[in-house]
C-alpha cells in the first residue's frame, strides 16, 4: 500500500504543505494528492460506500455466523433424541426376544 508522508515548507513567511510519496519520493502538491487518501481518486464518497459495505458485510457475516450455531444447536439435539429412541427401540428389542424364546420354550414343553 502507498502511503504519503507531510512536509512543510516555509518560504516567504507562507507555509506550504507538500506530500512525499514513498515509493517515488517525488514531492506532489497537496492539491494534487490528500493525505487522507491513498490515491487521488478516492474521495469521501468511495470511502462512505466503502465503509457501508464493510458494515453489510459484517451484519452478514454475523448473521450468517449466527445461523451455523443454530444448525449445530438443532442437529446436536436431533442427534440426541435419536440416541434416545434407538435405546428405546433396542429395548423393546431385547423384550420382544426375550417373548419369543419364552413362548418358543411354552411350546416346545408342551408338545414334548
């Protein structure tokens, strides 16, 4: 990034503000160049657009931030109530088992 660096010259009892440019270090007129910025196009304008831009962005990037928690919030949730049912139904499982091996023994003791 360029930057400029002020200086001051005095001549005749008039100051007279000048910039030095650091990668020539030509010395440009302040009506050529402001300090503020780093090109003499850019203007107050561009740099209010600039900065609301960055605002939009980063009100996005939260929201956008704030979603991927609620997705990990829901799944991390969802993940549990299936832990919970897939407990349950190997219960009712196990049950269900442990009926038909006791029926199975019912019939086969009273056939024999």
């Amino acid at each position: 990034k360029q930057w400029y660096q002020r200086r001051v010259a005095i001549t005749a009892g008039q100051a007279v503000d000048y910039l030095e440019h650091s990668s020539t270090s030509s010395i440009c007129s302040e009506h050529e160049s402001s300090p503020q910025y780093d090109s003499p196009k850019e203007t107050p304008k561009k740099e209010d657009d600039y900065r609301r831009r960055r605002e939009r962005n980063n009100i996005a990037v939260r929201k956008s931030r704030q979603k991927a928690k609620q997705r990990i919030i829901q799944t991390q949730e969802r993940v549990m109530e299936l832990t919970e049912e897939n407990d349950r139904l190997r219960k009712r499982c196990d049950m269900l088992q442990k009926r038909k091996k006791y029926r199975l023994r019912l019939c086969v003791d009273t056939t024999a």
